[in-house]
C-alpha cells in the first residue's frame, strides 16, 4: 500500500484516515472508489482528511472494499438458554441466504469471555459484529466495556439486542413494554389481579422495563400493586423453582405468575406442581421467549413470541449493511406476539 510521508514523519494508511474519521477501512474505500452508498456526512468527513493529508492511496488500497470476509461475529451471553439458541439459528439462516457466514463465541455469562471475543473477531476482520445478551443487557453500561467497542468501531462495525450507552453502536431489540403490555392484557382479561412477576434480575434492562410496564398496567386499572409478589432472581429452571417457592411461603398467593422467561417457567411449574395445584386451574402462567420449551412443558406454556426468523434477518440485514457503510437506523424495535396456549386461564371463583 502506498503511503504518503507528513513533515511530522508519521506515516498515513487508509487506516489512519478509517479511525480518524471513525469510520471503517472499507468505508473509506468505497469513498476513494466514488461510491454512492456513503452517507454525505460521513463522505464530507472522509474527503476532509483525504485532502488534509494529500493521501493518495494505490490500487491495493483503493480495492480494500473488495477484501471483505463475508463474516459475521455473533457474541452470544449463553447458547444453552433457548432463546439465545433460537435466535442464533435464525441469524445462520439469513446470513446463509445472503452470502455470509456467521461465527460463534459462547461467553457462558463471563464478564471476561466477552472483551476476548470482540478481540478475536478483530483479529478474524469479520465484516461486523453482534453482541446478545452480556453488559448490552446491563441497565447501567460498564464505562470500559464501552470504550473498547468504541475502539473496535473505528473498523467493524457493532450491532447488539440491548442497548450500550456511550458506544455508536446499531441496536435491534424486542418492544419489551409491549410484550408486557399483552400479557397484563391477557391476564386482567381472565379477571387476575393478584398477578406475580417472577425471575429476572433488574440490573438487566429487558427485566426492568418489563417491570416498569407491569406496574403501569395495574396503576392505569386500579389495582394495587404488592411488593411481595415481584420476586427477582435470575433466568434459568433452578432459579425459577427457587422463587416460585418462595411465592408460596406468602399467606396469600396469586391467581396468575408473569414468568421471565420459557426457561425460569419450566422450573415455576416444577414448584407448583409439588404445591399440589394445578395449572391453570389454580395459577396461571405466562410467560416470554416462546422458545421449543413452551411447546414441551405441561400444561403447554402462554408465551410472547418475536418472530424469530424476522429478529434474525434484522440483525443480519443490519450488520451487512453497517459493513458496507450503508445509513441504518440507531435503535429497531422487534414486535412482540403473544402466543396463547393451555397455561393461562380465567380467575378461579
């Protein structure tokens, strides 16, 4: 590659100019090859350093836009829950169809597994990468983790299904207040209005809208809200059964049970069975994800859905089009579905 000397000494690389213009390599490429697809911004910013630096690239550089990996990185928090399975498995399908491949890391929900993902996607030069679940599910964003993205950004793209503040990244995430709407909907429908929210953990920002949303449903319709009922505790079968039975140590217990999610509620209905009720007889439950454990728990679980294989386009069609240096919106919302099955019911009289 051809590189041009300043006064200073330094030498400039069409790397230099991608960080300076926080922008990737690729991008800036596209600029030097006359590319309609940079947005005029960006382009401006590109063509302002180009010319403060009198950087004349070669044909190597010129073409560096062709030297794309056709690789998507996806950072998953753990593939064993369903959900993140679920939505992995759509994401391989749609890059399939595209033209791309897509590479897994599975950080087991270990704060330190995902710097050293995003270090060896760097090192792998995927075109883009895709964080579910870990600190972009945090209500309050780690400051370091974010300027690492920041770091990466000058050259790979980043898309994530939560949120990172302080970091330009590109978000496509579930409409939690809605789901949470349709549920309470669902419920109150049924006349439940000793209604518990079960598993979760509020430092985790889909937990905490989701409870934001259920005490506005019961605020709007009167109906008073009991503290002892919202049991937090974390997203997996154990955990579930560990707070659903706690709910039964209260002298009065609901009609209905707002599961976190499908995983947490197959241990909930562990914990009520062994309480000798039945479902939803006694308790309802409805619950989140709508994973293959709804259609395999007994009765058969109420579950909200988000269209798995569109979620998975949308983060695909994202990161390909972040990659090309193509404009794409800042937050996209996933709607919610509920899916009603045999766990829910009316009120028992």
């Amino acid at each position: 590659m051809e590189k041009e000397k300043l006064n200073t000494g330094k030498t400039i690389t069409i790397y230099d100019i991608a960080e300076e213009a926080g922008v990737s390599a690729s991008t800036v490429s596209r600029v030097l090859n006359g590319s309609a697809s940079v947005r005029k911004e960006k382009k401006d910013r590109i063509l302002d350093l180009i010319n403060k630096y009198n950087f004349k690239p070669n044909a190597l550089a010129k073409g560096l836009s062709d030297t794309a990996t056709k690789t998507i990185g996806i950072i998953t928090a753990d593939v064993r829950n369903p959900y993140y399975s679920a939505l992995f498995v759509a994401c391989e399908m749609a890059a399939e169809k595209a033209g791309y491949r897509v590479n897994l890391t599975n950080t087991l929900n270990q704060i330190e597994r995902e710097a050293d993902s995003l270090d060896l996607f760097t090192q792998q030069k995927v075109d883009a990468i895709i964080q579910m679940g870990g600190r972009v599910d945090d209500l309050i964003t780690d400051d370091s983790y974010a300027g690492k993205v920041r770091s990466i950004m000058s050259t790979t793209p980043v898309i994530v299904t939560g949120k990172l503040d302080k970091a330009p990244v590109l978000s496509v995430v579930i409409d939690e207040a809605e789901g949470m709407n349709l549920v309470m909907e669902h419920l109150i429908s049924y006349g439940h209005e000793k209604i518990a929210m079960v598993g979760g953990n509020m430092s985790v920002a889909s937990t905490f809208y989701k409870y934001q949303r259920y005490q506005e449903n019961l605020k709007s319709r009167g109906i008073p809200e009991r503290g002892e009922y919202v049991v937090n505790s974390s997203y997996d079968p154990e955990s579930g059964y560990e707070a659903m039975n706690k709910i039964f140590e209260l002298p009065e217990i609901p009609t209905a049970v707002i599961a976190i999610n499908d995983f947490a509620a197959s241990g909930i209905i562990r914990s009520i069975r062994e309480h000798g009720l039945s479902i939803p007889e006694d308790i309802s439950i409805v619950s989140f994800d709508n994973t293959y454990i709804a259609d395999l728990t007994l009765p058969k679980l109420t579950s909200v859905d988000y269209n798995y294989k569109h979620f998975g386009e949308m983060l695909i069609n994202t990161a390909i089009a972040a990659a090309k240096g193509e404009q794409c919106e800042a937050v996209q919302k996933v709607e919610p579905k509920l899916v009603l099955r045999e766990s829910s019911g009316p009120v028992k009289r």
